[in-house]
C-alpha cells in the first residue's frame, strides 16, 4: 500500500505555441480518488490526463509518479493501425490472466474481439481501449470519455465495475449521472488551473456557480475602487505627486489584479426557430416490422407522434435505433405496414457519424459552400434562419476563434466538431429535429443549453441517445428497443422504463413468493371489452381532416388580417372581433384534433 500521493504534479507551466494551457498547475492522486475532471471543450482536460500519464512533457514544473505504481489511460481516439483484430490489440501486453478477465469485459461492453481493425468503428475502436484498460489492472486509471458509444446498459454495467474496484480513477465525461454516481472528488480545469473540492460530481455545479458569484462581486468591487482611484489620479495627481506614489503604485496593482481575472468563456448562443408550422399529425407509423435477414429490427409497431412532441429512442448498440428512425422517416421502406410524414415538415437533422462536416475542408467552407446556407452578396456572407450573416460572426457565436475558422475540420476536436455541427443545423429555418447522439462529445454547459434549446423549440423532437441524464430533462415519450423487434413505450424517460421494470419485477418476484406459500389472491377484475370502431367513427375520421383544413385556412387568414399593425388603432371593432373569431377557431381546431386522435386510436385497436 502506498503511503501519500501516487501522483503529483507541481507548478505545471505548460502552452501550445501561442496558447497557455496550464500556469502553475498543482494536482495530487491519493489512493482510492474517484475523481470528476470537468472543464469546458478545450479548457485542457484530456492534456491533463496525458501530464499525468506522461505522454506530454510540461515546459515547467514536475511530475512525481510513486515507485511501482502502474497508470493505464484510455484516450479518446486510440491508434490501433498496428493490430489486425481488436483482439490482437486487447492482448497486446496483457497477461493470459488478465486477457481472460478482458473477455468477460468485451462481453459486457458489446466489443466483438473478432472484428478486423479496419473495418471497426471509431466507437468499437473505444470500447476495445476500455476493455484493455480494465483488463490491464492498473493501479491508477485515466479515462477518457468513456461512456461515449456505450449504451445505456453497458454504461451501468461500467459503473457497477468501476465502484467494486479498489483503484483510484480519473474520469472524464459529459455523463451527468455517470459521475454523480461514481466520484466523490471534482476537479475542474477552468482558466489554465485546477480548482479542486473534496466533493463528487453531484455537488460540483453549486460550487463552480459560488466561485463565480464570488469572482463577480470581486471584480464589481475592484472595477469600483479603480473607477474611485482613476478619479483621484486625474484630478489631482500635480498637487499630490511627491506624497502619492505609493497610491498610483497601488492603482496599478489593483489593474493588474483585474486583468488577472482572465474572462470566462461565455455560452454558445444556440437557437432553433420554426416559423413554418407543420401539421398536427407529425408521423404516423401502423404495424410495421423489418428485418435484416435472420435480425429482426422491428416487428408490428405503431405510433402517433403529434406536433411537440418529444420521443426518445433508447437500447443497446447495433439493435436498430438508427434504422427504426430512418423508417419513421421514410428512407428505409419496411417489409410490413406503413409510415407515413405530416403535412409541411422541414427537416434538421444531427448525425451521430457527423456525416455533414467535410473533415479535409476548413470551417469557413464547411458553412460557405453548404448549398442550403449561401447567401447572395457579399463574400463570406451566409443565411441564417432566413437572415445574411457574416460567416466569422456566426461560427464566433459558437465559440470558434477566427483563427480556427481557415483550419481543416479533422483538426477540431470531438466536442468542437459536435458545435460545429449545431452551427450548421441550427442556420435552417425546422419543425423536425432529429438528434442522433448528440451527447458525445459536448461539455456540461453546452449540454445544458442545448436541453433548454430543445426545452423552448416549438417543433416536434426525435432523439436517439445513451445519456440518462439527457433523457430525463429532454424526451415526455421513450420507445425502448428490446431485441428480436420486441419494444416498449413508455410516457417518460429511460429512469421511469427503470422504476417501471423494477416495480414488476419486485410484483412478479411477490406473486411467485404468495404461490409458493399457497396465499390465495384476490380475482382479477375484467378488464371492460373494448369498444368497436363503427361505420359512424369511419364517416367522421374521413370528415375531420377537411374540417381541419378549412379551420387552418380560416385561421391563417384572420392572423393575416390581424398582422396589420394599424388595425388597431384605425378599426377597433374590426380587430376585437377578429381577435374573438381566431380564438373560437383555434378552440374547435384543437377540439377536432383530440376527437380525430381518439378516433384513430380507436381504429388501430
């Protein structure tokens, strides 16, 4: 057992040409850290994980590693050019004891140990690099993202693994759950320095948001006693030259404390309009069933989805989440039933293999030579959600340098190409959105602007993630793909599908405890029969939809009428009957629209 730090780090100087990455960084790894490193995209994070493991020499400073410890580190994008299978890679130094253990983590982390390096993905490529790591049994770990293409409950099983052991790990991740479960340490890289507080993930956002409560007020106070200061030095400073240096002196330190307190990178200024109004009725999709061959993806599904709604798509790697959207979608045709789109929708769609962004191409061509972006004009110009905005100011918005913009996308990192992305997405005018793990890659705060872009967005959301987190303060319906087309859909989130199959299975566990003890049970009551979709339901379902439309045509009229901003005041009447008029109209609109989704799902019985 080792006796105080296993790692130490002090007074790390460390820059990448102009950039200064880290100044007078300080860290200790004590044994049995569980330890949250979070910090903006770009603040430093993954360097720090490779100072620490010594892949990047610091310009100054020192880094101290205990004798006889050993620290593995699982990067973000491993290089496994020199193996031919992922299994030659996981057992590349790694002892027939360990290899053995190194399976079972494969198993349950969805890595098929068969697969050629050069036909694995990115994501199988990051799951191999796990499952060597955990099979390696290093004293100290240092991950890297690792939840990133792990499924839901591939990413339980990792937690469940990682709290039995009895090793000190780093972790980074965009995981909220993830690291309130696991850590009881946060450091955050913030500014070229490492705050820490002896306190897991859980509590870190009210602590950061403290620092920077109390940093505000610090700065309010010095803007203050410089604004007071700078008053006397002008006004007099002649008569009081000999008796005063000693508080011009003082001045200048009180500016150079404030220019110490380097800006904090500002938000990302997302936003999604949708001012083409699609129809209520979104998607439909009537008992359909698809299969590959012997994979069967999906069998007799049937869904509703209406305006603003908010439906998640959730289950294991390689079941059929993708392919289950693109039926939705109409670009793959189902073997069975059918799926059909509403009326007026403009689709924006985020893929989860950012197949958008040319990676030999610089960001200014990635968001210029986009067809659905030019802009007539000037060069440089672009139109965004139907506006002509300078390309430079817009992707500043997101928080790209300009000296980004000219540099090839492949340069950018996993976090920057994600926003990148979203800049792209979110020029255009929707009423879609599909998100295909979008959660990969982004920091917190981006995360949590992105939950409440999607929050305030009036359009109808579809969104395929792994991040539980996301899940719950994103999606009001889950559709959970089972395996062998088997589904469940659920209102809520992944954690109610959890509590839900927890509490049938404590019932079901209960039901087989009452048998076995001969308790006898109550009768079940019968369910009522179902009621028959008549001749007199079908008349009205074929008569709603004209209905509707001729309420839609009447509504748009009257919202004309009442754009007419000098109707007001020039026709009082004419405006507050109107006004009466759009909302006894709207008021049947939405009255048909409940009676014609009552009768379809009546029909679909």
């Amino acid at each position: 057992m080792v006796n105080g730090p296993q790692i130490s780090l002090k007074n790390i100087f460390l820059s990448f040409g102009e950039k200064q990455i880290f100044e007078g960084l300080n860290l200790l790894v004590q044994p049995r850290d569980r330890i949250a490193l979070v910090g903006r995209n770009g603040s430093g994070k993954s360097t720090l994980l490779k100072v620490l493991q010594g892949l990047v020499i610091q310009d100054e400073g020192e880094r101290i590693l205990s004798k006889g410890l050993s620290v593995g580190y699982m990067e973000q994008d491993p290089n496994l050019s020199e193996f031919v299978t992922l299994k030659d890679y996981v057992c590349s130094g790694v002892l027939v004891s360990d290899y053995h253990e190194g399976e079972k983590v494969a198993q349950n982390l969805g890595v098929d140990l068969d697969m050629p390096v050069n036909v694995s993905s990115g994501g199988e490529r990051r799951r191999a690099a796990l499952t060597k790591l955990i099979a390696e049994n290093h004293d100290i770990m240092l991950l890297d993202e690792p939840t990133n293409h792990l499924d839901v409950e591939a990413i339980e099983w990792l937690e469940a693994e990682l709290k039995g052991l009895s090793k000190s790990f780093i972790v980074i991740s965009h995981d909220r759950k993830f690291l309130s479960n696991l850590t009881n340490d946060t450091i955050w890289v913030d500014r070229g320095k490492a705050r820490r507080c002896s306190i897991g993930f859980g509590g870190f956002e009210a602590w950061r948001d403290k620092i920077w409560h109390e940093e505000d007020e610090k700065i309010h106070k010095l803007n203050r006693k410089i604004r007071s200061e700078s008053r006397w030095a002008v006004e007099g400073i002649s008569a009081r030259r000999k008796r005063n240096q000693g508080r011009l002196r003082n001045l200048e330190k009180l500016r150079a404390e404030r220019q110490s307190y380097i800006s904090r990178t500002g938000l990302a200024k997302m936003k999604l309009e949708s001012r083409t109004k699609s129809g209520q009725l979104v998607l439909k999709a009537d008992k359909v069933s698809k299969s590959f061959g012997e994979k069967c993806i999906i069998r007799n599904f049937s869904i509703q989805i209406r305006k603003g709604d908010r439906i998640g798509i959730v289950g294991p790697n390689g079941i059929g989440k993708s392919t289950l959207l693109k039926i939705l979608l109409g670009e793959v045709i189902p073997d069975l039933g059918t799926a059909k789109l509403g009326s007026n929708l403009i689709v924006a769609k985020f893929d989860q293999m950012r197949e958008q962004l040319n990676l030999e191409n610089s960001l200014w061509q990635n968001l210029t030579d986009d067809p659905t972006m030019k802009a007539s004009g000037k060069a440089g110009q672009i139109m965004v959600r139907g506006k002509s905005k300078h390309v430079a100011g817009y992707l500043k918005e997101f928080l790209f340098s300009e000296s980004q913009l000219r540099s090839p996308v492949k340069s950018l990192s996993g976090g920057e190409k994600a926003r990148l992305l979203l800049a792209k997405l979110m020029a255009r005018e929707s009423n879609l959105l599909i998100l295909d793990e979008p959660t990969n890659d982004l920091d917190l705060e981006t995360l949590d602007l992105l939950q409440e872009v999607i929050a305030e967005y009036e359009g109808t959301v579809l969104l395929i993630s792994h991040d539980r987190d996301f899940l719950n303060r994103t999606v009001d319906t889950s559709i959970i793909l089972t395996g062998q087309g088997e589904f469940v859909k659920i209102a809520g989130s992944w954690e109610d599908y959890n509590n839900l199959k927890a509490k049938n299975e404590t019932q079901n566990k209960g039901e087989y405890l009452d048998k076995k003890k001969n308790v006898s049970k109550p009768p079940k009551r019968e369910m009522p029969s179902k009621a028959e979709f008549s001749f007199v339901d079908k008349h009205r379902l074929d008569e709603i939809p004209n209905l509707i439309d001729r309420l839609e045509y009447e509504i748009k009229q009257l919202e004309t009428f009442l754009s007419d901003s000098n109707l007001y005041l020039e026709h009082p009447n004419k405006f507050e009957k109107a006004s009466a008029a759009l909302i006894e109209r709207q008021a049947e609109m939405k009255k048909l629209e409940d009676e014609w989704f009552k009768l379809e799902e009546k029909a679909l019985r």
